[in-house]
C-alpha cells in the first residue's frame, strides 16, 4: 500500500452538492460525470480541506457548508477539514481540534499534490523541483548541510568574539572610550545625581529665601521714605500730644522702636557670606555632567555604572580570547574551502541527475500527448540548488520556464511525465482534467499512464473521456437531478454494469446504445 492514501472525502453544501461522501481506494480513482455535475466542485471540496482559498470551491459556499478529508499517512489517520459558520467565515480543523488554515496547508503538502491548472502547481516552488533531482539522482547533501551548519556556529561564534580583525579592534575602541569616559566622571555611586540635584535645590532656596528677607526688610524699614515703618511713624508723630492721647501716642512709639529692633535683627541674619556661591556652580556643573551620562548611556547611573562594568569586562574577555579568535578564523577558512568543494561535488551529481531525469522524461512526453514538446532540468548555483523545469512547447519556439509557457493541460500532462519517472510513493496525486483537447489513442496511452502511476501511488483524476476512465481501478460518477425546485448532485461508486452504462454514456452520450455498450465492455476488459 502507498505511503499515504486518501480514504474519505465529505461535502456538504458545496454548491449543488447537498452532501456526498466518496470513498477512494488504493491505485488509480477516476471521477467522471456530465458537464456541470459538480466534479469541479467535489475538487474544491478537496481544496478546501487542505486549507486552501480557491475560488473554485469558495464560490459555492453556504452557512452551513462542511468538507472533511480522512488521509492516511504511515499508518496514522488524519482528517483536515473546513466548515463556514453563520457569518460566512471559514474555521479549520485538524482530527477535529481547531487550527488554522496555514497548518492544514503545511501539512497538506507532505499529503497530497493537486496537479492542474491552479496555484497547487508543486513545480512552481524550486526547492520541489531541486527534490526530484536529488530523489532521482540519489543525491546526498547531508555532508554539505553538515558543513554549511558547521560554518554557521563558527561565523556566529565569531560574531560573538567581536567580528573579523577589524570589527574588533572598533568594537574594543569603542568600548574603551565608554569605560574612560565613565570611569573619568568619577561617579560616586548611583545615588549621586539625585543626592548632588538635592544639594543643588538647597542652595537655590536658600538664594531665593535670602531675596524674599531682604525684600522685606526694605519694605518694613528702608531709606524709602514710604517703607512701612518709616509712614508709621509719620502716622504716629500726627497724633495730639496732650491727654487722653498721649499715652497711647507713646505706645505706639515704643511698638515703633521695637519693630525697627526685629528689622535690625533680621539685617544680621541676612549675610550675603552664608551663600557658597563657587559651590552652587560646582553643584550645576556637576549635574550637567550627570545628566549627560545618563542621557548617552543609559536611564540612570545605575545603568551607567552597569554598562562601565559590563564594557570592561567585555574588553577583557575579547583581549583573552585573541588566540581562540586566531583559531576561529583558521577554522572558519578551512569549513569555507570544504564547503566549497562539496558544493561543486553536489552541482556535478545534480546536473548528470539533471541530464537523466530530463531524458527519461522526454521519453514520456509522447505518452502524454506532448509528441512535440520539449522539456529539460536546469541547475545553476554554486551546489546546483537553483533548480528549475524549462519547456519549449513547440520546435522552434522559445524556451522558457515551465510554469509560463505551458497551458493548463500541458501543465498536467508534464507532471504526469514527471511522476511516471520519480519516486512519489510519498503523495495522493490528483489530476484535474489531464486529458483536456485530446483524444483517441492519445487518451489511451493518458489513461496507461494514470494506471501505471496507480500501482506506486494513490491517483486521483477527473475526466471527459471513456478511454481514460476505462483504465481506473475504483470509478466514482457524479449525477445531477432536479425535482423543478431544487437541483442536487450524488456522488456514488459504480462498477458491474452500472460502470459499463457511464463508459457507454461517455462515448456516446447514451448509456442504453448496445453499440455505446459493446464498446465500453471492451475498453474495460482491454489490458490496464
């Protein structure tokens, strides 16, 4: 049995799939059906459980729509699906969990290839078409991979040791200038840009404080002649000297004389020599000089000090590790010069992979009804990764990468070439109309090679055409009915005489023909 294989299909409401569930067996499954049945749509269905966002399936959605498939892979059992809830929108699952649809893709692609005419073309990504050639020509990289990794930790070790010669010899500048500059600011601690601020605050209020005093003094007792104490007095001098008046007139000369005493006192306090004026410019350098550190280096001296610290240390691991440094880049060369030599091993063994795949290959292009067309591996890079499948349609016309000058049929009917010659017991492969504009013996010989294909993997195909679908081991019809107010379509397994009746439709588009039939019961007993 191949390695993986898809068991089940469901859909339900999948435009005029109301709900199908499709059994596939093992080697090659055709799907057939008249035009508009909804073979495309059971394809979307597929797509759509595989993560994708196709228009082909998407269009046909409904609130309600459901598609599971149950893959089976090293003898483990898997079920990707999609169902749209009430708003329109698309929930994944995996073996019924919830994910995201970008995992059911990723693992999709160790599942299933879709071959058609559509985004599922594996050849577009390079790395796909680079694994056939190293499948083919039983290419092993895991030297190089070894040496390339190897490489990596040294490059980043000595990364990590400061860089090349020149890198460090700036990284240890740099540092230096750090640790000079910090350690010349002599920094008492961490404290000390908020202990010098608050020095600095002290001897500012005290300027201020002295100020506001001697402001008051001149406005209690100044040269002014309208200083408050000198009015008083004037005030006070007025009063009548004769009796009741007298007396208090004297009061108030004795509370004049006492007030002036206090002025007299305050004057002594206030000394212009209690204000440290060099130390206050000390105190403002000194902040600035602070303040500037931390700004450049970090949010606090804290950091600052920290990252001094940090620096030297720093600068004396990377003097220390001068000789190992010198081992390194020795090492380095060496990992550099082997890499190199493998990489040309590997180009060599992929370009001769590349000349046999391509002639194996173009021996099959006839079988697959591409008489004319002509098709080659080319490889290119230092270890020959830059892989890609150029195609030439027609004689004399350009050659040109595969997935821009070949129609959507050619396109299917190269990778079935493809995969008649590689090893792709490892993926379901489904066909999406492969024999599109041909026919007679040609689709014989599409159909050989589909059974052909069978027999080392699961294959999966929709066709038009009786010759091909004669070839299938497991053949499954698609039939639309309409009662005059609803149109379905059933999915179901025929075989005996029911399958004779499809093939007999196929070819004449009557299933009750006795030539139609005759006819069928012939394709179908033919050698597969």
């Amino acid at each position: 049995m191949p390695r993986v294989q898809l068991h089940e299909l469901y859909a339900r409401h999948i435009g005029v799939i109301e709900e199908a569930r499709v059994g596939f067996g093992p080697g090659f499954n055709v799907i057939t059906g008249e035009t508009g049945a909804g073979k495309t749509l059971l394809l979307g269905a597929l797509e759509l459980s595989l993560g994708a966002e196709s228009p082909s399936g998407r269009f046909a959605l409904q609130s309600d729509s459901k598609t599971a498939a149950l893959f089976e892979s090293e003898g483990v059992e898997r079920v990707l699906g999609r169902d749209t809830t009430a708003t329109g929108r698309l929930r994944s699952s995996l073996d019924g969990a919830p994910t995201s649809a970008e995992a059911l893709r990723e693992l999709a692609g160790s599942l299933v290839v879709i071959q058609g005419q559509h985004d599922y073309l594996t050849l577009r990504n390079r790395s796909n078409v680079l694994r056939l050639l190293d499948d083919a020509g039983s290419i092993d990289t895991a030297q190089l991979n070894h040496l390339r990794l190897q490489l990596h930790d040294a490059l980043d070790l000595r990364l990590r040791l400061g860089g090349d010669e020149a890198s460090r010899q700036r990284e240890i500048d740099y540092l230096d200038h750090v640790v000079n500059e910090i350690t010349s600011a002599k920094i008492a601690g961490p404290d000390e840009l908020d202990e010098t601020l608050a020095e600095l605050l002290r001897v500012e209020h005290l300027i201020d404080s002295l100020g506001t005093v001697t402001a008051v003094i001149e406005g209690l007792d100044g040269e002014d002649d309208d200083a408050s104490l000198s009015r008083t007095a004037q005030l006070v001098d007025s009063l009548p000297t004769a009796d009741p008046f007298g007396a208090l007139r004297g009061e108030l000369f004795g509370f004049l004389a006492e007030s002036r005493d206090a002025v007299a006192r305050l004057r002594e306090l206030v000394n212009p020599d209690m204000i440290d004026f060099e130390r206050r410019a000390a105190l403002t350098e000194r902040v600035g000089e602070l303040r500037q550190l931390v700004r450049k280096y970090g949010g606090s001296l804290s950091e600052v000090l920290k990252l001094a610290l940090e620096s030297a240390e720093r600068i004396a691991e990377m003097r220390s590790d001068a000789e190992r440094f010198v081992s390194i880049e020795g090492e380095i060369l060496r990992l550099q010069a082997a890499e190199r030599e493998e990489s040309r091993r590997v180009r060599k063994e992929r370009e001769f992979a590349a000349v046999t795949l391509t002639n194996a290959i173009r021996q099959q292009l006839p079988r697959v009804a591409l008489p004319q067309a002509s098709l080659r591996f080319d490889v290119d890079g230092v270890d020959g990764s830059e892989a890609q499948i150029l195609f030439q349609p027609n004689p004399g016309m350009p050659e040109g990468p595969l997935q821009s000058l070949a129609s959507g049929g050619e396109l299917s009917r190269v990778l079935l070439a493809i995969a008649l010659e590689t090893n792709q017991e490892g993926l379901v492969s489904v066909f999406d109309e492969i024999d599109a504009g041909v026919g007679g013996e040609v689709a014989q010989q599409i159909g050989s090679c589909l059974a052909q294909l069978g027999h080392k993997q699961q294959v999966i195909a929709v066709t038009h055409l009786a010759s091909v679908a004669a070839k299938a081991t497991h053949h499954f019809v698609i039939a639309k009915s309409s009662d005059g107010n609803r149109t379905t379509t059933t999915v179901v397994e025929v075989s005996g005489e029911a399958r004779v009746g499809e093939i007999a439709r196929m070819l004449a588009g009557d299933a009750e023909s006795q030539e139609a039939l005759e006819l069928a019961r012939r394709l179908l007993t033919a050698e597969k």
